[in-house]
C-alpha cells in the first residue's frame, strides 16, 4: 500500500520549506521504486538505486534524474541501453538532447550511425553541417548527399571528369 508519510520524510527544512525527498518502495532494502533527493539543499546528492530510479543521481531500469543510468534514461546527464532523453544522452539505442551519441541521435550535436541535428557526424546524416558516409545538408561533407555547399565525394569525382 502507498504510504504518503514516507514519500515526504524531511529530513531539513532551509529557506522556503524545500524538502529533501527519500522513499523507498517496498521496503529500504528491496526498493523497487526509489526516489531519492536533496531537494536542492546543496551538499552531497543523493543516489537511487531500484527498477525504477528517480533522484539527483539514479540507477535502474526506468531512471530519471541530474544523472541517470538505465535502460531507459531521463535526465540532464542520461546514460541508456535503449533511450536516453537529456541535455546530454548517450545510448545504444535513441538517444535524443542538446548533445546526443547513439545509434539512431537526435539533438543539437548528433553522432551516431543515423543522425539528425544541427552538426551531425555519422553514417547517415541530415542537419545544417552534416559529416558522414551520406550526408544531407546545407553544408554536406562526406561520399555521397546533397547540400548547398557539398563537399562530398561525388561533387569532387563530377568535376574531374569535366575535365577528362
């Protein structure tokens, strides 16, 4: 059963009534659900560790967090086996942020075998300055694409045989 008294156990109160948050569920020492944080009270952060993981660092198969790692990652900094969501996500998977690494990157500075993002760098490429294999861009480097500017492998062969 869900018990709200130990969702909010304060530990502290500072300034305005933030509350540090620590609740495990079902029970301390096997948490499946674990949420666990400083409330932004300064000091040391506080890890979670449990199938489901919520705090300033967690760890779990669904986590969320500052920093997360899981399978499915939610956080400023998120490390994931299949998804990771955050300002910066890396990830086997998708991975989609401001800077995203993975197989299939979505973000601002995209790498991955398929990426899409402003700078993207890897096999297959769309964004504003893409590098890769086959790159789709406004600026376009790599061995095959399209771009306003192509510095591509394709335009370079092109041009000399204009001049066989």
């Amino acid at each position: 059963m869900f018990e709200w008294s130990r969702f909010g156990r304060i530990s502290r109160y500072w300034g305005q009534g933030i509350k540090e948050i620590d609740y495990q569920w079902p029970s301390a020492k096997f948490p499946v659900i674990n949420i666990r944080s400083n409330g932004g009270l300064g000091g040391k952060p506080k890890l979670a560790i449990g199938l489901i993981a919520l705090g300033d660092i967690a760890i779990g198969v669904v986590s969320g967090g500052a920093v997360a790692i899981g399978v499915f990652s939610f956080g400023a900094v998120a490390l994931g086996g299949f998804l990771a969501l955050g300002a910066v996500a890396i990830s086997q998977g998708l991975s989609a942020g401001a800077v995203s690494i993975g197989d299939l990157a979505l973000g601002a500075v995209s790498i991955g075998e398929t990426a899409i993002g402003a700078v993207a760098i890897g096999q297959t490429t769309l964004g504003a300055v893409a590098i890769g294999q086959s790159a789709y861009g406004v600026v376009a480097i790599g061995n095959h694409g399209f771009g306003i500017v192509p510095i591509i492998g394709d335009f370079f062969r092109w041009i000399g045989k204009l001049f066989n």
